[in-house]
C-alpha cells in the first residue's frame, strides 16, 4: 500500500513513528510537507503564504499515487490541515484520509464531521494505521479498527480504543529523511525515550489521555538504554547533528533510569542535550549525572507565580520555595533553565500575572518562555473556563476550530487578555535584559504595548533563546530555501536502517 502523509510547520517525531512502521511492514510512504512560513504557530507573516508552495506538495501527492492519505494534526494545526485535506480531495476524491493527533483525538465527533475526513485516529497510531493499512490492501472491513472512528456511507464507527503497546523496543525508529528532505532540521536531533506522564496538569492533554487509554496497557513507558542508543548511532552516523532535544513529556519521574541513561550517552553520545523537567523531580544526583553527560538545558515549568493559580487551577501543587530550589539546583549544577510560564488563566487577577513576572525575575533563568492561556478541547481548564463564562460558545467554536494558540491572541472573554498578550511577549526578553533596561521593560507593561512586546520578541530571539531559538531560525530559512528552490538535499553518505518492526 502507497501511504501520503502531511504535516507542518515543524518535524513531528509521532508522525515519524507511523511512517517507520508502516515502511518495516513493507508499505510504501511519502510526505508532504507544508512549512508554514506564513504562520508558524509563533508569529505570522501573512505576505509569506506563497512560499508554502502548495500547488508542487499536491503535485507530488497525486505523482505518488497514495491508497490512503495520514494527516498530523495538533489543535493549532487543525485549520491548515483541514485546508490542505479539502485540496487533496479535489484532487484525490477516492483516497480516503485519515486525521491522527491531539484533536481529533479529542473532539473525533467535530473532525468527522468535515466532509474531507473520512477516519478519526483517537490513540497512538503505529499499530492502528498497520491494521487499517493491512485490511484495506486485503479488501476486508476496516470499519472495525481499533483506535479509528470510521466514516462510511454517511455512518460513524465509533471504535474502542486498543491496547498500548508496552514494549517500545518493538517500534522501528521514526523516519528522519522524509523530514531532512524538507529541511525540517539539521543540527538538533529530536528523540523520544518514553511515553506517557505521570503529573496532571489541567491545561494539558496529558490528564484525559491517561482517562482514555486506561485499562488498555502502560500509560508510562520507558525505552530501553540500548534502543535509545542504537537509534542516536543510527542517526549520528546519517546527520551529523551538534545537539540533541529530547522530547519527553516529562524527562526526569524516573531518575534510575536517567542516571543510567547518562551514564551511557557520556560515553557513547556526547552531545549538548535539552529535556523537559519537573520541579518536584529535580534531586542534586540526578543533576550531577545530567551535567556529567552534558545536558545543556532543562525546560521546567513555573506555569504561575501564584500558588493558588497553581494548586487549585492548574494541579500543580508545588509551594513558592520548591520551585525557587529546583531552580537554584538547575544552575548551581551548571545546567541552563529555561522557565515557563502561562498568563491569561481563567479568573487570573493582573496581581496575579505580575507574582508570575516577579517569580521569573527572581530566579533567573538562563532563557524564559511564556504562553497565552489556549483552552485545548478536553483539557480540565477548558471546561472550567467555560464553566466561568470566559469561553462563550462563539469562543468554544473557535477551539473546535483550531483558531489562534497559545503563541498568539487570547480566545478568552478574559478582562485582562491584553495584559496577558503583553506579558507572555515581554517576559523572555524581560528575563535576559540588564537591571537597567527593566523600568523600560516595565513601561511598555504598564501601557499594554503588546505589539512594541511582539517586535522585541523576535528581533531578539538570538539572545533570548540561544540554544533552540538560532536553531528555529536556521531552520526556518532552510525549510524556505528548500520551498522556493524545489531542491533537496543530497543524501548523507552513510546509510543506516533502523531495526526491522516486531510483528504487531
């Protein structure tokens, strides 16, 4: 079977694992990339549109002459997704398409109701698209697959979720040079070690995926030290990357095993690293063994300078002080922090939004990042803010929608919204500027100039984000040179393969 994936804007690693799976089990994929130069979920630039080149992606969907069409979609991503689904259909009306990712697996009912989607992915993918795959070459009924709502003849089958898979070791490694080819990365390899999350944060899909996959195996998994490191050889001897960005939900609940992990990729891999870290999670050994392996940065959450927000909003239930000392711990290790935090929470007082500011200012870290309250569909801060009145119908539409995100305006009936579109721009360069330059700083706060906020965001990205932040950049443009040109890049010298799937 001839399998077409879509996706955009950046490299998505869960994409990844259902190309490789379908390609061990001797399916063939291809992948059409949309790099989103006009919008990139960060900022928008609506003159770029024409470099997105849609006219040659769908040229090259209907040259490949795809069985089945494989769609990513995130919540932000679902307006140009559906986009793109309405122009394949026009061009391919035979080819069913399949939408996988957070929202239709959150809203499955609203995605099928699109007249270009015809199957709603509501788990993890790998073993649910091998089966549909393997029934439609075979001619059966695949309107039963686990994991897939399916929309035939104007009927939904509304299928029960299917087992997890425990083992990860089973999943070939995810395909990088569908990704390389577009220019989606270069010097910064993304990898997975695990699945799942342990914590319950209200503003993350994480809370109701546990709900859903209950019963149906391991909700936190772990790879093994050797997996991981036969796909970082793999991938090294392909690429040659000078940094590595593990993209666990949570990269340190288990600290034997990152202990050991480090231990390994000392020796055996070497490079700069980043991960996600919780603050309750962060202990003086496990960071000693982190910097020993040479982590550069971790990503951990503030989320709010409140405790209130944090305990009884958000389910954080951390006191002031434990973050303060697991970022202390960060630096003191020598490792650099990179805080986040949300602004614009339902019922969030602008007091409230300015202890989140003065938490940041106080800890000082390496680099900050700061967000817009999104209200993902599913999520507990979804319905309580409509529960509140902050999300009326015509803003629940949007969510359903996929309008905005977390990097741009509040779809909030928030009284404070532009506050909060201020903050989350001004904080990061508010965090990286001299003392001198904070009155300043505090000024364009003060008169809600949240357009002056956006403009010293990304001129100063370079020095705000250092580390993945210069890599958007390069990227960005390489993803443009490679739209406008229509070239790919030569294939690296050395082959490598990643091993061959178990049998699902």
């Amino acid at each position: 079977m001839r399998v077409l994936f879509y996706y955009r804007g950046i490299e998505n690693l869960g994409v990844g694992y259902v190309m490789s799976m379908l390609k061990a089990h001797g399916h063939q994929v291809d992948l059409i990339f949309d790099p989103g130069l006009d919008d990139n979920l960060f900022v928008k630039f609506p003159h770029l549109a024409w470099m997105n080149r849609h006219e040659e992606l769908l040229q090259r969907a209907v040259g490949f002459k795809p069985d089945v069409i494989a769609m990513g979609c995130l919540t932000n991503l679902y307006p140009f997704a559906t986009k793109m689904a309405e122009m394949l259909k026009k061009r391919l009306p035979e080819v069913p398409i399949v939408m996988g990712g957070h929202h239709p697996q959150a809203i499955p009912d609203y995605v099928l109701s699109n007249p270009n989607i015809d199957i709603a992915c509501i788990g993890e993918g790998e073993l649910a698209m091998l089966e549909l795959v393997r029934r439609m070459e075979a001619g059966e009924d695949y309107t039963s697959v686990p994991t897939m709502w399916v929309k035939k003849d104007g009927i939904i089958h509304r299928n029960p979720m299917g087992e997890l898979e425990n083992d990860l070791d089973k999943f070939p490694f995810p395909e990088k040079q569908l990704w390389y080819e577009y220019g989606c990365f270069k010097d910064n390899l993304e990898i997975f070690t695990g699945r799942g999350c342990p914590f319950k944060c209200t503003f993350c899909n994480i809370h109701y995926q546990r709900e859903i996959f209950k019963g149906k195996g391991d909700f936190l998994r772990k790879r093994s030290l050797e997996n991981v490191m036969e796909e970082f050889k793999v991938n090294l001897r392909k690429y040659d990357p000078k940094y590595v960005s593990v993209h666990d939900d949570n990269f340190t609940t288990n600290p034997k095993w990152v202990e050991e992990f480090c231990e390994v990729y000392r020796k055996e891999v070497g490079l700069p690293w980043y991960c996600f870290g919780y603050p309750t999670t962060i202990r003086p050994q496990l960071l000693r063994a982190m910097k020993a392996a040479n982590c550069h940065t971790i990503f951990m959450g503030v989320d709010s300078g409140d405790a209130d927000i944090r305990r009884h909003l958000m389910e954080r239930p951390m006191t002031d002080d434990l973050i303060k000392n697991a970022a202390q711990l960060i630096k003191e290790h020598g490792i650099g922090l990179q805080a986040s935090c949300i602004y614009g929470n339902p019922g969030e007082t602008p007091e409230q939004m300015f202890k989140t500011l003065r938490m940041v200012d106080e800890i000082k870290p390496t680099q900050s990042s700061a967000y817009v309250f999104y209200p993902f569909p599913k999520t507990k801060l979804y319905h309580h803010a409509v529960e509140l009145g902050y999300l009326d119908a015509e803003g629940e539409e949007k969510v359903r929608q996929g309008i905005s995100g977390y990097h741009h305006e509040s779809i909030l009936r928030h009284p404070h919204k532009e506050l909060a579109e201020t903050l989350a721009k001004i904080t990061p360069v508010y965090a990286k500027s001299p003392e001198f330059l904070k009155p300043a700083m505090r000024w364009i706060i003060q008169h809600r100039m949240k357009r002056l906020a956006l403009m010293l965001y990304v001129i100063l990205i370079p020095l705000t984000f250092p580390y993945l932040g210069v890599e958007g950049i390069k990227v960005t443009l390489r993803m443009a040179w490679k739209a406008i040109t229509g070239k790919r890049p030569q294939q690296p010298v050395a082959q490598a393969e990643s091993p061959p799937a178990q049998a699902a």
